[in-house]
C-alpha cells in the first residue's frame, strides 16, 4: 500500500503570499494518477488538479502542480480568503484503489 | 449541469445496516467511475468503495464483506448498502464520480451515518 505524506500539516501565510504544499509518497507514484482537492469547513472537496500538473476545468491558474516520482508539489500564488482551506493530495493504485494524503491546512497568519 | 446528491444518512446501533443513495443529475451514474469517500468527524478523507463503468466492484478493506455498492440506472442512482456497522464507521459520506478511474471530479454535499449506541 503506498502511503502519503503531506507537510506542512498546517501553513499559515498572509493573503496575497505564496503557498507550497508537499505530498510525498512512500513509493513512486504514476504521475498521471496524483491528484489535488481542497475542502473548505462544511463542504465537499473539490478537484484542483489531475495528472500532478493539469488544472480541472474552472481551476485558476493561480493554482499549479508539480513532480514526479515520489514527491509532488500544489503551489498556490497570491493567496485570497477563499483560498485558506484543507487542500489533499491522493493517489490511484491498485490496493487500496485509492488512497488521501493527511491534508494540509492553509490558514490566515 | 453535473449534481449528485446523497441521502439516506442516520443514526444506527453497531451491527446494523443502512443504505445510502446518490441521486445523479446532469449525466448518467453508469458513464462515469462512481465511488463512495468518507470522511469522520474532524478527520481526512477514506475511500471506501468504486463501481466501474463496465460494473467491476472494488471496497477498502476496511468494508470488505460488510458494504455494497451498487448502481440503478433506471433511477439514474449509485448506492451504498452497509451492514455490520461499527462505530468507527461514523462519517459523512461523499459519492463522487470521476471521467477516469484516476480522480474524482463531481461530488455530493455528504450525509451523515453516525454509528453509536
């Protein structure tokens, strides 16, 4: 089972600041089979990215995805209010099919 | 537009059973990758069960044997059948569906199952 590691487990930034989160896995990971969610208190995640590097649609592009391998970055530029959240990393493999990173939250410094 | 919207969410003894709807809209249960996410009060997500397009079934090991997925295409309606619960199967749970079996794309707002005696 491929386990994911997510760090910081909590980011405190200022609005207008850049965030890096982290998302390592304990084996490689298919690039095409990391993605990104952010989950606000109360509601459902939603899909950033895909592929470690495509934005789903509607996505700004203030959002981005990075790596391979074994590590993955989500980089988020000029941080707003409603971009402090719950952001998780997951993975697809065979058992378990899917698995979540811990989650990082982002929240206001 | 692409909606799913859950049901069937309630409190329940340990050892009892519960079946959980997801009403689609927007397109139809059978042409996306259908699963069911988890989520325990202040936790991270779990998955816990996938129903392909093709109709192949996979469960966490965590339900294995105690939960089934399955899918109604005439209701255009994914749903979780749960017996054996225990209480550390307390969470809100998510159906969400995905154009591959990579990711999910589209989820619900959640119901709650609360196991507790």
């Amino acid at each position: 089972e491929i386990v994911l590691t997510q760090s910081p487990g909590t980011l405190s930034l200022s609005p207008g600041e850049r965030a890096t989160l982290s998302c390592r896995a304990s084996q490689n990971v298919n690039s095409a089979y990391l993605a990104w969610y952010q989950q606000k208190p109360g509601q459902a995640p939603r899909l950033l990215i895909y592929g470690a590097s495509r934005r789903a649609t509607g996505i700004p592009d203030k959002f981005s995805g990075s790596g391979s391998g074994t590590d993955f970055t989500l980089t988020i530029n000029r941080l707003e209010p409603e971009d402090f959240a719950m952001y998780y990393c997951q993975q697809f493999g065979s058992t378990p099919r899917f698995t979540f990173g811990p989650g990082t939250k982002v929240d206001v410094k | 537009e692409v909606q799913l919207v859950e049901s069937g969410g309630d409190l329940v003894r340990p050892g009892g059973s519960l079946r959980l709807s997801c009403a689609a809209s927007g397109f139809t249960v059978s042409s996306k990758y259908m699963s069911w996410v988890r989520q325990a009060p202040g936790k991270g997500l779990e998955w816990v069960s996938i129903i392909y397009t093709g109709g192949s079934l996979y469960y966490a090991d965590s339900v294995e044997a105690r939960f089934t997925i399955s899918r109604d295409n005439s209701k255009n309606t994914l749903y979780l059948q749960m017996n054996s619960l225990r209480p550390e199967d307390t969470a809100v749970y998510y159906c969400a569906g995905g154009d591959t079996d990579y990711y999910f794309d589209s989820w619900g707002q959640g119901t709650l199952v609360t196991v507790s005696s």
